[in-house]
C-alpha cells in the first residue's frame, strides 16, 4: 500500500530531522548509435578518471512517466535513481526497477519538491534498500512532500544537501553535483531554481541532469561541453537558453515530458535551440522509454512505446 495512502503522523517531527540531516534490459527497439565528440569547451574530451575495462557498460534509464521526470542509472552493479516522477507513477517505476533485479539504490536524488519529481519516491523508498538520499535545503508543506519523509524516517534514511562540487561514483561512472539549492526565499517561491543538478562522465562519454532548472541557473556559472543533456523543465522556455547551449553543445538532448500536456512543453524555441546546434532530440511522449547504453565510446539509444 502506498505511504501517500496513509495519515501522516510525523511531519513536524520529521522536518527538524530532515533540516539537522541537511546540514549535517529487454525489449527495446530501434537503436541508434552515436559516436563521441570532443569536449570544445576545453579542447579536450570529457574522459572520467575511472579506468573502464572492454565489457563495461553505462546504462541510462528515461522512464516515460508522462509530464514528470524519472532517470536510472545503472554501472558496474551500482544504481542512482534521480527523481520518481508523478504520485501515480510510484508503482510502475518500482515494478520496472525489480524487473531490472535491482533491490538496492545507492543514490536517490529527489531533484526538487515538485510532486512530478518526487511523488513516486516513497514507493521506491519502501521497496528498496536506500543507501544514500539527496535533496535540496527546500521544504514544502504539501502532501507530496509530507509523504516522502514519512517514508524516511520509517526506513530510518537521513537526508543530505551535497555540496556544490562535491563529487561520487556509481560503479564506473563518475558524477559531480552541479548545482544544489540552498533554501533561499527565491527557491521556496520557485522550487525550480533549488534543482540538483549533476553531471556524470563514463568514459569519454558526459551526461547532464538539469532537473527543472531555469536560466537563473544557467546563468550562475559556466558550464562544460557534455554529449548528453538531459534538457531541464521539459522542455519549457524558461530553460535551455541560447548561452547555456553553445557551451554545453550536446550531441543528444533527451525531454521527459507528457503526450498533449497543457503547459505546451517543449517549447518550439526550445526545439529551434536545439535544431541549430545540431542535437538529436529524443521525448518520452513521442517514443515512450528511453534507454541509453554506453560503452565509454559511444551511445546507443533504443526506446520502447
């Protein structure tokens, strides 16, 4: 039974917690493969610091989960789990990681607040073992979020806001977090703005999780060239501004967003953006789940509708 089903009887409890914790396979069709580009940021590529061996493999999971956000990432038998997407979608998205035979998530990153990024994580905090959670220093009084501590603290997880910089592996791919918000009253009125974002390299392969991040974001820093963007809020134009674009200059842009949504995600100039750098665009509402295999090379992208 779904922890959103029950009665809270700990959130005053729980966010003194969660503030002191704070601080304190198969059936995929229609590949493509892509081959490397060179990091011109730089000039050099973006290689991880983690030797890979000729059979090691990345895998990158776009759940179709509509208009919301769910990625997996599996390396070398270690898992990170950024965002569960919509209430609704907690009991699929568990279904689909056991079927992976997955029982344990090192990392779960709760992106932000929002309920299309975090209402399915007390399913996945309950069906799995859980040995790491990171989430922004933001906090929201909405049943969504009341949901996911309860979920916590029965699991008895504490929760960390990582540091801007700080860095971690997932078996063989390395990931540094970007960007973390830090509870500032901007954030609180627009949640986007505290997205975690983290960027993962395999290889000399690089991957970027924007979650919903906006310009404001964009704008906060410089950013290096990486070969797979995950593209922030949708698709939505309050994101993937033209300077932003121009030096990430990704190869691949994937967009997790809802068939027919009302917001009119992704926007046409979001799309125009990308069609002038020359990125492949790849949307969930269109070609449903998203799997990306690399092997440190190259990607390959299957989807399954």
């Amino acid at each position: 039974m779904s922890r959103r089903r029950k009665q809270s009887k700990f959130l005053k409890s729980i966010i003194g917690f969660i503030v002191v914790a704070c601080i304190a396979g198969g059936g995929y069709l229609g590949a493509d493969v892509l081959q490397n580009q060179e990091n011109t940021a730089s000039g050099e590529k973006a290689t991880s610091s983690i030797p890979l061996e000729a059979n090691d493999q990345l895998q990158i999971y776009f759940f179709d989960v509509g208009q919301a956000d769910s990625i997996l990432l599996v390396s070398d038998g270690a898992t990170m789990l950024i965002d569960a997407g919509n209430n609704e979608d907690g009991d699929m998205l568990v279904e689909k990681i056991k079927e992976l035979g997955i029982t344990t998530l090192n990392y779960v990153i709760g992106t932000h607040p929002h309920e299309d990024h975090i209402g399915g994580l007390d399913d996945i905090i309950e069906n799995f073992e859980i040995e790491n959670v990171y989430m922004p220093k933001v906090q929201t009084n909405t049943k969504t979020f009341e949901d996911v501590l309860d979920a916590l603290q029965e699991k008895n997880l504490s929760v960390t806001a990582p540091e801007v910089g700080s860095t971690f592996v997932v078996g063989k791919a390395s990931c540094e977090v970007m960007q973390c918000g830090q509870g500032t009253t901007e954030e609180k009125n627009n949640l986007n703005l505290s997205s975690i974002v983290i960027r993962t390299t395999f290889g000399e392969q690089s991957y970027l999780f924007m979650g919903d991040s906006e310009t404001e974001n964009e704008d906060a820093r410089t950013w290096p060239q990486t070969n797979v963007l995950k593209v922030a809020h949708h698709g939505s134009d309050t994101s993937s501004s033209e300077s932003f674009l121009e030096q990430v200059k990704p190869q691949i842009a994937i967009i997790s967003v809802g068939e027919g949504n009302s917001y009119g995600h992704p926007a046409q100039t979001t799309l125009n953006k990308l069609s002038n750098i020359d990125c492949k665009v790849y949307r969930t509402d269109e070609v449903g789940t998203i799997l990306l295999t690399s092997d440190g090379e190259e990607n390959t992208i299957t989807t399954e509708k």
